[in-house]
C-alpha cells in the first residue's frame, strides 16, 4: 500500500472554528490532491499541489485553503467552518501526470460541522 | 474543461450476472488517461486500471475487462460473473496531458445480491 497517512481520521466542529486537515506522504510523490466526497457528486476536486509551494484551485475551492512546505505534507485548511463542508475528504497521490501514473489515496477525514 | 460522465446512479444484479458500466468522457487534450477505481463499503478507494488515449486494445483481468472506444469517447468496464463481493461505487476517472487534474465522475454504485 502507498504510504499515505490522513489525520485526523474524524472530526466533530463547530461552525466558524478553523480546522486543518494534514496529508502526509512517504513516497515522495510530487502531485498531491484534495478531493471532497458527498453522495451524488462523487469525488470533487478542492486543490492540488504539484511541488513545493505550488498549489493551484480545483472546482470546489472556496472556503478551503492550502499549504505545502515539505514534499511529505499537504494541509487543508477550512478557515472558518460551515454546515456544508461537512463531508468525507480524501487525499491523493501521484508521481508524475506527465506518464499518466494512477493516483494513490489515503483513508479519508470524516469531517462534521455542527 | 475535462469531465467525466457515468450516467449509472446504482446498479442491482443477482449474482452471477455479468454488468457493464458506462463511462464517458469530454477532453481536448489529445494525450490523456482514463482510470477506473473501486470504493467498496469500507470507504477507501482502490485504483483498478489505467489506459492512455493511444492505447485502445481492450483490456481483460480475471472476471474484469475494458472497453476503451476513442470514436464514442467511452471507458466502458465489464465485470463477467459477478460476486457479492463486487458490491461497491465504481468511479471512472480522468486525467488530460495539459493539466495535472484528475477528474472523476459521480460513480455507479453496484449492488450484487446473492
């Protein structure tokens, strides 16, 4: 199994508290993800990062921000909580879009916002 | 704009069935990779397949097999046989060569009763 750790595992928040989920990798892969799941949508995009520093928007990214300083760990982080972004969120890896390589992914955040 | 249509919502079968699900995709790019992934009860996603756009030999695994058709834009996957133990949402994912996103559809969600 490709070695990604998501943490926390669950999470119960109030609204309008900030909250950070981390991703972290062993494999030293240079593409990380953050996807959100709800029924009837499937897997959505937040942001991903294709090195150091450098992230970029999915097509649900507002209200999320994020961060990578080192290659190993991906941070999302909901600045301020709200009743929708309560959800299952995963994070994925890759190690190269340019050869197409799958995507591995971690176990995934329970996240309620109450 | 990349996306991914599986216009299955759910899926019921008597074990021992064969199922195909549907997957079409829009892309501009003329590299991509198309990708299914398997997200049993359990909730982790399991990466099934990966095919490039150059690649449309069909492809066959134990009970699993694929039908890539650049002409109708579809990654259409057949499992022969199937088993309770198939009881899962299937997504079809893709990625394109000018973008590091992967994108999903909503999944099928199959059910393989006994």
């Amino acid at each position: 199994d490709a070695g990604i750790t998501q943490s926390p595992r669950h999470k119960v928040t109030e609204t309008g508290t900030p909250v950070t989920l981390r991703c972290h990798q062993t494999e030293n892969h240079r593409y990380m993800y953050w996807y959100r799941q709800d029924p009837g949508h499937g897997l959505r995009l937040i942001h991903y990062s294709y090195g150091v520093k450098d992230t970029d928007k999915g097509e649900v990214s507002d209200g999320y921000s994020v961060s990578r300083s080192k290659t190993e760990d991906f941070l999302l982080t909901l600045e301020s909580a709200t009743s929708s972004q309560t959800s299952v969120y995963f994070c994925a890896i890759s190690e190269s879009r340019f050869l197409g390589t799958e995507a591995f992914f971690g176990q995934g955040t329970r996240l309620t916002v109450v | 704009a990349q996306k991914v249509t599986q216009a299955q919502t759910e899926i019921s079968v008597v074990e021992k069935e064969d199922v195909t699900l549907d997957c079409v995709y829009e892309t501009r790019d003329t590299t991509y990779y198309l990708f299914w992934y398997k997200q049993p009860p359990s909730g982790e996603l399991v990466f099934l397949i990966r095919r490039n756009s150059f690649d449309e030999q069909n492809e066959i695994s134990g009970r699993y097999s694929w039908n890539f058709q650049k002409s109708t834009s579809s990654f259409n996957f057949t499992i022969t046989a199937s088993q309770v133990v198939d009881s899962a949402v299937y997504f079809c994912a893709l990625s394109g060569g000018g973008s590091e996103k992967l994108v999903f559809g909503k999944g099928t969600k199959l059910t393989v009763n006994p």
